[in-house]
C-alpha cells in the first residue's frame, strides 16, 4: 500500500477511533482512570502540540497519527522484506 493511502486510512481510523472514545468516556469522566479514557487522551497528545484555532486540531491530530503510523509500517516492511 502506498504511503498517500496508509496516511489517509490511518488518520481516518484514528479520527473515528477518538470521536468513539470521546462519546463513551470523554464527556464528563476527568476524574475517573478508565482505561478507555487513558487511551483517548494518549491519542489527543500531539494536539496539544499544534497551535490552532477551534476543533482544527483534531483532524490535524489524526493526520500526524497517520503519517507517524504510515512511516513506521512502511519502515517496519522495508525492514523485514530485506
């Protein structure tokens, strides 16, 4: 699969993936340690890092997921098919 497609799958996975968590444990819950609120806001890390205006960030957040995660598995195959 090429690195355009692998990006955009795994941005759209994690963006459907954080809106899930954020339904089921988001709302409300900042004093519980829930394992599923854990990991929603382990997924929401580097949105902390992008300085932008609004609900922005989220889908841009998705986007360095899925790059980060497509370079990796491409990394990881270039790796193993040598």
């Amino acid at each position: 699969m090429h690195i355009t497609k692998l990006t955009i799958f795994l941005s759209a996975v994690h963006f459907v993936l954080v809106v899930i968590l954020f339904l089921c444990f988001g709302i409300g819950l900042e004093g519980k340690q829930h394992i599923g609120h854990l990991i929603f806001w382990t997924l929401m890390m580097p949105a902390a890092l992008i300085p932008t205006p609004g609900l922005w960030f989220i889908p841009l957040n998705s986007v360095v997921w899925g790059l980060s995660g497509a370079i990796l598995l491409k990394f990881i195959n270039n790796i193993t098919h040598r």
